[in-house]
C-alpha cells in the first residue's frame, strides 16, 4: 500500500472578519490515486495538498461552514479521519457527523482523501480543503449604495483596498505561484502638525518606487499600503 508522509506541522485557520479558528494542518486537494488490495480490505487512496487559503464566495458554502457543530468537525478533519473517529472525538454518532461531513463535502470545504471498503462495507476518510477559510466581503455586498467617498484619505477607500488585497490573495492560492511574497507591518506616532508632512513623505516615497522598479520587464508585483488610526485597546 502506498504511504505519503506529509510532516505539516503547521495550524490551520477559519477566518471571520476579527476572528480566527485555528486547527492542526494537514494535506488535501485531488491528485492522481492508488489502489491497494488485501484480502478483506479494498484501499483508494488520492495524494492530496491542502490549501493555504479559501476564498469563500458563494452563500451556500458560507451556510455551510457557520454551524458550531460543523466548525468542530472541521477542526477535526484537519487530518485525515473517518466519520467514525471524528464521532468518537466529539461523542457524537458516526450518522450525525456524517450529515455534517457530507454538506462539507458539497460545498467544497472538505475532500473525500481516501476510501476503503472492509468486508464489503464502503468507508470513506476526509480531510479540511484548506488551512484557512476567509469570507468573502462580496457576499454581502454594498448596503445603501457605493461607500460614498472614494478619497485616498478615507476609510471606505482603504476598506476597498483591503477587499482587493484579499481577493487578489485567495486568487494566488489557487495558482500556487513560486514568486514571493512580503508583508511588513509597525507602529508609527505623526504628530497633528506633522500629518503633511508625513503624508507627503510616504507618497514621495511611494512615487520613486513606481518610477524606479515601473517599465513592462520582470515579473509584475501588485504593492499596497494602508496606513489607519490605532484603536484605543490592544486586541491578542
């Protein structure tokens, strides 16, 4: 029987606007299959490579997920179980875990990474799609209408600049791209009669990077920065 050993170590996350899940990481996505047979038990097993992130578009996978029981089982196929195991681990039948696990199924969140069949009963092993599950802003949508300024020093043009950035993430996800990555984020203090002045200087300096790294040669890197007020409480 062939074996994969995936060593992940990492955590897996469901994201919700100012929420994070977090679960165990493991691999999961379809790829080319192999068979094993004994004489009682049948083995289909698909190599599989989790997702980082998925971008969740569409209400009917957002239904899905947002049931705390389901959220649990979720947690659970961070690794590769049967409806059984993960019954055993939340003290719940095989027959209610499977009702979750298959409406997962449907909506894309989850993946059948394995199935075996012992003395003719059929048995499935399913595993997360992805490490992290982010909502998208879309789903709901604008309520009364476009943000009503559209200046570069508002909130609702960094909220849009934001639903971009995460969009654009979720879509390089998909395409498992080599190129890197880099995030930078700090803590600044701008005195009000320094603000001008400050402003002024990140744009200036925004501008030379334009200018010194523009032209149609080398790969195209999209860079956005966000600069907003502290809140008055730390948040963990």
């Amino acid at each position: 029987m062939y074996h994969q050993s995936t060593g992940h170590n990492d955590r897996a996350a469901i994201y919700i606007p100012g929420q994070w899940i977090r679960q165990t990481a493991g691999p999961c996505c379809r790829l080319p299959s192999y068979c094993s047979l004994t004489k009682e038990i049948f083995t289909y097993k698909l190599f599989c490579v989790m997702r980082d992130v998925m971008h969740l578009e569409q209400l009917e996978q957002a239904e899905a997920l947002f049931k705390p029981q389901r959220i649990e089982v979720l947690r659970r196929l961070a690794e590769p179980h049967t409806c059984g195991e993960v019954a055993e681990q939340l003290g719940q039948t095989p027959q209610r875990v499977y009702y979750h696990v298959k409406r997962l199924v449907e909506a894309g969140l989850v993946t059948l990474v394995e199935e075996r069949k012992v003395r003719g009963i059929r048995e499935g092993i399913y595993q997360a799609t992805a490490r992290s599950y982010w909502l998208s802003p879309r789903l709901v949508g604008r309520i009364g209408g476009l943000r009503r300024t559209q200046d570069e020093l508002s909130l609702g043009y960094l909220l849009d600049l934001m639903e971009e950035v995460q969009t654009d993430i979720a879509a390089l996800d998909r395409a498992a791209p080599e190129l890197p990555s880099i995030g930078v984020s700090g803590e600044i203090r701008v005195p009000p009669d320094r603000r001008r002045e400050f402003f002024q200087d990140l744009q200036s300096t925004l501008q030379d990077l334009f200018e010194r790294y523009g032209g149609s040669e080398g790969d195209a890197f999209k860079l956005a920065v966000a600069c907003y007020p502290k809140g008055d409480q730390d948040h963990d």
